[in-house]
C-alpha cells in the first residue's frame, strides 16, 4: 500500500501537524463494543465514538461520546445552538471527513469541523477510530481536545 492510499498516514501526518501524540495499533475486527474493548484491553466507556452530525445548513460537527453511552441530542443542540441536527447517511460522512463509518476521527479529516467532547472523556487516555478498519488510535483526551479546540459539554446520555 503506497503512502498516499494509506488513511493511517493522514492521521499520523495530522497529529504531527498539531504536535499531537498519538498511538496507532492494528488490531483484529470486532463484532461489539465490549468485545471491541477485550480486544484493545480497555472498558467500553474508554473507546470513543467519533460521531459526524449534519447541521440543517449542510455543515458538519464531531461528536465526541464514551462508547458505552449515546449522543443525547438535546444536550447536543443546546450546546451547539441550534434545534436540528441529524446524523448523515454513510456516503455524506465520507465525503465530510474522507473516512468511511467505522474509522472516522478528526484527525486528519478531509475538513476540520468544530469538535464537541463530552465531558466524561476529560481526563482519560481513550481509544478511537484510526482512518482504517482493523486499526485503534490511542491519544489523551485533553490531548486532543486542546489541540482541536474542542468544546467540553455534558452531550450523552445512557444507552438505553
């Protein structure tokens, strides 16, 4: 696989770009989130589902939410200041961020939209997608807040 065909690599480059520490670890696919953790060695609540949203003007957000948890969405919108917001379907997430479900992180997305972390993730050395299936990113969540500016909320709730 050639450098340029490897979506690990733009996350790397990124990282670097914003002198963020990162780590990236093959691992095999799973089937759940809790098998997901065994495989990584972490509870659930430590992988971190990077959500794309669409705003009613076609732009876009990252949602930032403990994998044991789920976007609450009226949290959200208060936050965000708007009374829309809607996840988009699988092709309109690639184009927005230039990786496929699954794999999204914002970094090294094809577009830097702002990131809203929930505030559960502070504090914490978290696991997320890597710009690839079968690949975790590990970084510090204040880590990666502080270096996407990212607004700190409470945006989840209990997956019911």
């Amino acid at each position: 696989m050639s450098e340029g065909s490897d979506p690990t690599q733009r996350v790397r480059d990124a990282a670097a770009a914003r002198s963020l520490t990162i780590e990236i670890r093959e691992r095999p696919a799973a089937n759940s989130l809790n098998e997901a953790a065994a495989l990584l060695g972490i509870p659930p609540a430590g992988i971190v589902k990077t959500l794309v949203v669409k705003r009613s003007d076609d732009t876009y957000l990252f949602a930032l939410v403990p994998g044991d948890r789920a976007i609450s969405w009226p949290k959200l919108r208060a936050v965000v200041g708007v009374n829309k917001l809607q996840l988009p379907d699988p092709a309109r997430a690639l184009a927005a961020t230039g990786y496929e479900r699954g794999t999204i992180v914002p970094v090294g997305s094809t577009t830097d939209w702002p990131v809203f972390a929930d505030e559960r993730i502070v504090g914490a050395r978290i696991a997320m997608g890597a710009g690839a299936h079968g690949y975790s990113l590990f970084v510090g969540a204040d880590d990666l807040i502080a270096a996407y500016g990212a607004t700190v909320a409470d945006i989840s709730q209990e997956i019911s």
